[in-house]
C-alpha cells in the first residue's frame, strides 16, 4: 500500500512539473546564460520558439539551461523533428522510451537511418551532428552554392570518410564555423547543449548569409570538463525572421549523468 502511494505521489509530482507553466520556455530566463555568453542570442530564441526547454524547474521565472553539459543523440534528434515535423510526433505509447516518437519520423524522413546512432541515450558527436543537421536542410530545400575547400577545415584529413562532405556542406551553409579562428571541426568532440541551440538557430536560417564572416563559433579556449567540448565565444548572428509551426506537445523527461532532469 505504501508503495502505490509513493509511485501516485511520484506521478503526480512529474505530471506538475511538466505543466507547469514556469517551465514554459518563453517566460524563462536562465541564470546560467547571462546576456554575455557567447550562445545567448541562439539560447533565447530557441527557447521562446520552445525549441529547448530548462534544466531545473525555474523560482521567479529564473531557470537554468546547463549549456556546457553534453547534449544526447536523442535529444537532439527531438529537436530537429520538432522544427521540422511537430504534427507528425505521436504520443509515447507503453513501454517505449521517451524519444521514440521522434526518432520514429526521424527515420521516416531519412534525417536518421537503420544502423545509425545506436546509442541514442549519448552524446552527440560533432561529426554526426553535422550529417543530421545537413539532411534537415535538405529537407528544406535549401541550396548551398560552391563547397568551402577542404583546406579551411584545419583537421579535415581526421574526419570519418562517412561524414566529410556533411561536413564541408556545414561549413559552406554557415551552420558550423569551426571552433577556433583556424577552422579546427574537432569531428569526436561532443556536442553541448548550447552548441546544439546554436546550429539549430542557423538551421532555422540565421547565418546563412554570412557563411563567410571569419567567426568561429566556438574558441578554442581549454577545456573546463574532459567530457565536453572547447567553448565558443563568437555570439551567434541575430535572431532569425523566419517562422515555422512549433509543437505544443508535453515531452517526457530523461535523467542525465549530471543528476537533473532534462526536457531538452
């Protein structure tokens, strides 16, 4: 007896946390992502538009993002069907995994494909992050003119075959800038959340334009935790005037290594 009433009272908690509206993304503010951070543009507008969510449930309207923790295949997967394919998700039905629903229309749309990402719950690395990301765009019709030359990618020859033209049509879309002025990819470095936030935001059609600007998008500061990548500096560009149709849809929380719950 005692049990159900713990697992009823668990239930009832997450359900709250999941409605209630301080959660809501375009009332949040994140005091770990002052205006000064490097991802703060990239950061706001994609959680008004609740392409991301907190990581704690926010006092006051002041939340946290947690943009240096690492950002799981799955999570990120989430966020591209949910930009691009929010009324197809369908809801997680008994026995599957929270992401499930997303990576269904993933494979469906061909943004992933049978064998790929078999470990849905890791980090994304930053060579898979670049073949999802150009699949979404061709999606979306969008064209790239003449691909950058390998030679601007200062680490290009360590790049798996499987990912170097993703890659390169990254660099020549405008979606990734390198992390250092050289134009180091860094192609096994994981991916963080708000390095996610960021080339989504690109995706979406910011920066597009300015494929040739110089910026790195991130620096190549050291490292502040093994497990993450170096962390960018150079601010995104400006919010986006391009709309697209969001999701309402309540998503189900995962609990991360670092001990929160995410509802990326």
């Amino acid at each position: 007896m005692k049990k159900n009433i713990t697992a009823i009272a668990l239930s009832g908690a997450l359900t709250l946390a999941l409605l209630t509206p301080a959660f809501a993304a375009n009332t949040l503010s994140f005091s770990d992502v002052p205006a000064t951070h490097w991802a703060y543009a990239a950061i706001t507008d994609m959680t008004e538009k609740e392409m991301f969510k907190g990581t704690t449930p926010a006092v006051n309207g002041v939340g946290t993002f947690s943009p240096d923790d690492d950002m799981s295949r799955a999570a990120f997967v989430t966020v591209i069907v949910r930009y691009l394919y929010p009324d197809e998700i369908k809801p997680v039905a008994a026995g599957q995994k929270w992401y499930e629903p997303y990576t269904a229309v993933a494979r469906v749309h061909g943004i992933i494909r049978d064998g790929e990402l078999s470990d849905m719950d890791g980090a994304m690395l930053r060579q898979e992050m670049a073949t999802v990301l150009v699949r979404a765009a061709d999606l979306q019709q969008k064209e790239v003119g003449e691909l950058v030359d390998t030679s601007e990618i200062a680490d290009y020859d360590t790049i798996e075959n499987t990912y170097k033209q993703d890659v390169r049509k990254c660099f020549s879309y405008g979606m990734i800038k390198g992390i250092d002025s050289k134009g180091t990819f860094a192609p096994l470095g994981k991916m963080n959340r708000a390095q996610a936030a960021t080339v989504v935001y690109r995706l979406m059609g910011v920066g597009l334009s300015d494929a040739s600007n110089g910026k790195p998008e991130e620096s190549s500061k050291p490292e502040t935790k093994p497990e993450e990548t170096t962390k960018p500096e150079t601010k995104p560009e400006e919010k986006p005037e391009h709309q697209h149709k969001f999701s309402s849809k309540v998503i189900a929380p995962t609990t991360t290594s670092q001990g929160y719950t995410e509802y990326t």
